[in-house]
C-alpha cells in the first residue's frame, strides 16, 4: 500500500466524518483528541482502529510532525477480511487497539480522580473564605451557580473488572505462542473493545464538562468567581493584615489549578491574573478617607424609617420588619441554608412586598412627592444604609432620579411597569398558573372569592390590575431574576454585590445593543406572521411579518438571570413578549437576552401551532426539533459520538425538549453566527430552516460544507418568494396602482 505524507499540524481526521478506512502510521507521529483527553499514536499504531464499529470517527486526529499514512479501505462487515490478507496487518491493529485501549483508560481513570479531588477543593475553599469573611466581619459573597453545585455522579460507570479483563486479554492476544489468532476471533475483539472504548470516552466526555463547570466557577468573564471572591477579599483586608499572605497563597493556588484545566479560555486568565498582579502591587495600607461615612450621605440616613412612615404601615409590622431586617444584617452568613436562616428569609419577602404594596398605592396619589429613599426602595428593593452599604447607598441615590431607562423605548424599571399598568396603558401580565386577570377573575368568581358585581367592578378598577400583578407576577419574578432562589431575599444588600453596579446597571441603550446584535444573527426573530388583504386593489390574502420587539422590565435586584414571562399580550400576536431581568445584571446581558430569544422563538410557535406545536405532520420549529429529541437514536444522519452528546445534553436539560433548544439556539447565535461550529448537523438543518441566518452572514458561510446543502434549499424557497412578490409588484405597476407599503416592507424583510 502506497503511503502518503503529510506535514505537521495537518488535521487528517475531524470527529464525526465517516470512516471508510483504516490508517497505518507509517513514520512520523499523530495526536489524537476527543472531549477531556489527548493520546499520541506513532510509527505501527493504526488511526481509526477504536471506532471501525461504528462506522464513523469520534476522536480527531492531527500530525504532530511530518508523517507518512498508509491507508486500507475498510468497514465493520470487511475487518476479517482485511485482517485474513495479511498476519502482520492483523498483528498491529490488535496490538494497537489494546494500546490505545489501555491509553484511553488511564485517563479515564486520571480525569475521576480529578472530578472529585477539584470538587471538595472548591467546597473547602468556600468555607474557607466564609471563614475568612466573618472573621473580619465582612458579608460573604455567594456565587450564583454555588447551590446547583453537586459531586458528580454517573448514571452508568464502568465495570471495575473491566481494566483487568482487557490486561489480560491483551497478554491472551499479543503472545507470540497465543492460539487466539484466528481473525474472526481477533476482529470480534476489535469490535467488541471499540464498543467499550466509545463507552470510556463518552464517560470522559461527563468528566470534561464536569471539570469545565468547575472552571468556569474558579474563574469566568463575568468575575462571577472564586478567583474574584479571594482577591475581593484581600483587597478588603489590605496587603498588611496578618490573613494576607494566606489568601495570596490560596488565589496563587487556584491559579495552578486553572493553568491545568484545559477547558479554561487561555487569554482571559492571563488577563485577570495581569489585572489581579497589578491591584496587589498598587494595594496600600487604606486610610479613614477612603471609607464611606453616613456623614458623607445624610440623605440616606434612617433610611428603613423614611420607607415605613412613607407606607404607613402599623407600628407592630414596622416593628416586626426592623426587627427581622436587624438580625438578617448581623448574620454572618446571609446565604445560609439552616432552617432559621431560610424562615427568616421567607418572613422579610412577605413583610417586603406588603410594604411595597402599601408605598406604592400611595405613591399614585402623589408622584411628584416620592421621596428620593422611597424611590430607590421602589427600583432597587434598597430598605437600609448599612444594609446595602454605605457607598452603595450613596450610589444609589445619586442615580434614582436619572435611571437609563424608558419606556418609550419598550424599557422600564419595575416602578414604571407598575404606573403603566395602573396608567391604563398596560394590561397586568398573567400569573405564574398562566391565567391573565380576566381570567383569574372569573376563576375567584367560580369558587365564590367574589361575586359577579365585584368582578365586573374589579375588572376595568386600576388598582385592582396593578395589584394583580405586583401580587402575582412580582414576587415570583423577583426571585427568578435574583438566580439563587435558595437563598432568595428581596432587600439590596452589600453581600450580593458581586460586580460594580455602575458597569452592571442595565441600560436602555444596553438592551437595544444586545438586541440588535442578535437580530444581526437572526434577523427574523421577532417577526410576526399575519394576514394583509386589500380587495380594492386585488389583494387578496398576503402572509406578511410584522416585526415586534419585546418589553424588557427590570426587576429591583442584584441578580444573575432573566425571564421570558410571556409571548404576546392576551391573544393578540402581534403585541410585545415580556422579559425580565434584574436592574444591576451580573451575568452578561446579550447572553442573557441570547437565551431568553430563544425562549421566546419556542413559546411563540407553540402559541402559533396550538395544540398541534409536537405534530411532525404539521412543519414548525417544535414539532421538527421535538420529533428529532424523541427520535434521535434511530436517526441514521446522527453519528454515535452526535447520539451520545444528544443524551449528555438531555440530562443536562432535564429532559426538556424547551431546554435543549434553548442551549442549541444559543450555539447557534454565539458561535454558528461567527463560523464556529457547535451543532450536529439534523439539529442545524431545523434551526437553519426557521431561524435563518442574514444575508451577510449567509454569504460569509457559503463556501462551508456544513451549511451548503441547507443554504441551497433555503435560497431556492427565498427566490420563490420574492419572484410571486416581484410579480403582484408588476401587476400593480401595470394598472398604475402604487405599491401598497405593507407589501414593500415585507419584500425587503425577505432580502434581510
């Protein structure tokens, strides 16, 4: 056989490509690859050996330096032939699969160890720095992904003979006076250790994304991280006190831990650590000045009294909630998860929405003379100075009066949300039982809450509908947005400041650049489809898009999520989505909105397709990627590497179909967009056909095999279109009849 060389740094194989030969290393050396591991084959070691039986690749493979292949054509059914034609072809797949075998399973091994060993070092670094934290008398920081965080635990781990069944085997096998040479016998061994070996990686494939998580919580963009927690903290202390040189000593080992996770992004760790060495070298002894005084904010001073004489709440509530206030400060720990902690909690958030209630019913009286305090109650859930902290409370009331927002621009703070309802210009939002007030209305009327002179009385009273929703969709919204709904508390506090609020104050200038980024992408994700008809002029029925931006309303919080509450208003479809997010956001915003988009494209054609959104007989969006979740093991296209990360990610989902598209829209906006591929190709094919990429960004991807074949079908339907569109223009034209605009608009929507 021929044997062809290629240069270092030539990638020969990509995971996923289908396998039609087996490939000897004839010189040189190969670096193969799969998710969590690395092994390097050299001269006699065969390239495809480990995956033959399925027929497809699910390790990659590139030349490490110059290097000659010679290569067999070869499938499953056709091994013991191949191997009948020669011993010594036969002898170095054998004996290069149990050293791969052997090769794979050692890291298999290596990367459990590493789950648990990186685990409890997270753990125990947690309770070290909360230790640290009381000790100095500072509010511990929680991290928003810190109460999901679990051992891992495998659904299906290998079988603990299995090592020593194959060191045996492999002895059996490669002895020189073995009588186990028939090849039947030696290609059933190949095929039946691929099957064990797919197994091993896939089990690696758990361990990778285990340890990426992990990562991502010793260190992120977001700051949102242990390696932000511990330098926060030195910062804090100064770089003179006695617990300094420990906390340089566990960030300097974070930072060997992060130099060894290979999932970690390279730059931006070299970044933080650049910024990090530098604040050290800057951080002096901090002098009395540098620490805000309630001197410096008079204004905010005996904040919680000026909030609670302006609701006029009874002295036995106002009491009860100082008192409750006052002890959740002194805590030590105000993310405790104890019963008394929880419940003290619990006992806050009803007291603080019924002070809400109560300020906010009087507010409407008279807006004009809301004090600044009882405003940035409204829009932050701020109750106390020492509470919030004294800097942050000075911030705060700087900025009340001036918030960047406006709802003119679809933007609102919770307090603009609440007056429009009662304005009359917009309805309550539904309940968390999907039942909007009418509804909810006539379901207090069937069960005798109410009679029928109340509800008509009730229905169209401006009260009634803004207390509907700050009774319903408030408190639930809240507590979503905030992220951590364990240790949820309404009351801004120091402690869930993770970020600068001025960099992390959500803007309307914020959201719109997220949202047109998006629709740089997805040009079609807020489009409405409906019916235009115009006889006079012999229009008949034209399905034209009608393009409806969502309302964002932000929630008064420090949080980490956000919230697709509902698709339209009423029935009505071409009325704006709802979504929340908090008003300081501490995760990124376009991601965030990125996720809830892809929310919104499921509940919509859901809304659309009624009861029939699952029925593959009818084409859309949720009944094509609900038919290719529930099918995806007897999917011929999916390869088995594509089936195995389809079931990683459906237990990662919860087995949510919702949820698996949401996380592939999500590859597909911020990584597909920009030429990265992430998807397998049934699961891009579906969200190709309805969430179409533009025009630039289709042209920039033409010439990629992976999005050829869908761009083609696309573009055949797309000229179909605007050729019937070309042709109603014409008709127009020839009767001398203008171009209605409607019907303009949707041709260049067509051309996006």
């Amino acid at each position: 056989m021929a044997v062809k060389e290629f240069p270092a740094g030539t990638q020969l194989i990509q995971s996923e490509q289908n396998l039609t030969a087996l490939h000897v290393i004839a010189k040189g050396s190969v670096c193969a690859t799969y998710p969590g591991g690395t092994f390097y084959l050299k001269k006699g070691d065969v390239i495809g050996v480990c995956e033959i039986f399925f027929g497809s690749h699910f390790i990659t493979y590139e030349t490490e330096e110059l290097t000659g292949i010679a290569s067999y054509p070869c499938t499953a059914a056709q091994l013991s032939l191949l191997m009948q034609k020669s011993v010594d072809l036969s002898n170095m797949i054998v004996a290069s699969l149990f050293r791969q075998f052997h090769e794979i399973y050692d890291q298999y091994a290596l990367m459990s160890f590493d789950c648990e060993n990186i685990y409890h070092f997270l753990m125990d670094r947690y309770e070290e720095y909360k230790s640290f934290c009381v000790k100095h008398g500072i509010a511990p920081r929680a991290l928003p992904d810190m109460e999901d965080l679990t051992p891992l635990t495998l659904e299906e781990d290998l079988e603990s003979w299995l090592d020593g069944y194959y060191e045996q085997l492999t002895t059996m096998v490669t002895s020189k006076s073995s009588k186990f040479h028939s090849t039947d016998f030696l290609a059933g061994v190949v095929l039946k250790a691929d099957q064990d070996i797919h197994r091993i990686i896939s089990i690696c494939r758990v361990f990778y994304d285990y340890k990426s998580e992990i990562a991502s919580l010793l260190m992120n963009e977001n700051h949102l991280d242990f390696f932000d927690l511990y330098a926060g903290l030195l910062y804090k202390i100064g770089a003179n006190d006695t617990d300094s040189t420990t906390l340089s000593a566990a960030i300097s080992t974070m930072m060997i831990q992060l130099e060894d996770l290979p999932s970690i992004d390279r730059d931006m760790y070299q970044q933080r650590v650049a910024e990090y060495r530098k604040k050290l070298e800057t951080l002096g002894e901090r002098s009395e000045e540098d620490t805000a005084t309630v001197d410096d904010v008079p204004d905010v001073e005996n904040s919680m009294n000026t909030i609670l004489t302006y609701a006029e709440v009874n002295g036995e509530t106002a009491t009860a909630f100082r008192t409750a206030v006052d002890k959740f400060a002194k805590m030590a720990d105000k993310n405790a998860s104890d019963d008394a902690a929880r419940k003290l909690r619990l006992t806050i958030t009803k007291q603080f929405y019924d002070i809400y209630e109560k300020a906010f019913v009087k507010s409407m009286k008279d807006p004009a003379s809301v004090p600044k305090v009882v405003k940035m109650f409204f829009n932050f859930g701020y109750v106390d100075e020492n509470l919030a902290g004294l800097e942050n409370a000075a911030y705060l009331y700087r900025i009340v009066d001036k918030l960047p927002t406006d709802p003119k621009r679809k933007v609102y703070t919770a307090y603009e949300w609440f007056t429009a309802i009662y304005q009359g210009k917009k309805s309550p939002s539904r309940n968390e039982f999907d039942s909007d007030f009418p509804t909810f209305l006539r379901e207090q009327k069937m069960i005798g809450n109410i009679t029928a002179a109340d509800e008509a009385r009730m229905l169209n009273d401006p009260l009634e509908q803004v207390l509907f929703e700050i009774r319903n969709m408030f408190p639930t919204v809240n507590k979503i947005t905030f992220g951590r709904v364990l240790s949820f508390c309404p009351l801004f506090s120091e402690h869930n400041v993770l970020k600068d609020l001025e960099g992390s104050l959500v803007s309307v200038d914020m959201v719109e650049a997220a949202f047109r980024k998006i629709r740089d992408i997805d040009f079609s994700a807020y489009y409405r489809e409906v019916i235009y008809t115009n006889p006079d002029i012999g229009i008949g029925k034209e399905s034209i898009g009608v393009e409806v931006l969502p309302d964002i309303i932000l929630m008064p919080n420090v949080g980490t999520r956000g919230i697709a509450w509902q698709e339209i208003e009423g029935r009505k479809r071409t009325t704006p989505a709802r979504m929340m997010v908090s008003v300081f956001q501490m995760e990124d915003l376009t991601n965030i909105l990125v996720r809830l988009t892809g929310d919104f494209r499921w509940e919509m054609c859901k809304r659309v397709q009624g009861a029939r959104w699952n029925d593959v007989s009818e084409a859309s969006l949720t009944s094509e990627y609900f038919d290719y979740i529930q099918f995806y093991r007897k999917n011929r296209e999916l390869s088995a590497d594509a089936k195995d990360k389809i079931k990683l990610s459906m237990q990662k989902a919860k087995n949510s179909y919702k949820e698996m598209f949401i996380r592939d829209y999500e590859a597909w906006i911020l990584y597909e967009g920009s030429g990265s591929p992430r998807l397998n190709k049934v699961s891009r094919n579906i969200i190709f056909t309805y969430c179409p990429f533009s025009k630039e960004i289709r042209q920039r991807l033409m010439a990629n095999p992976l999005y050829k074949e869908t761009m083609a079908r696309y573009d055949i339907k797309l000229a179909q279109k605007i050729h019937h569109y070309d042709n109603v223009f014409q008709k127009l034209k020839n009767t001398g009849t203008p171009i209605p605009e409607e019907l303009q608009k949707q041709r260049e929507y067509l051309c996006m």
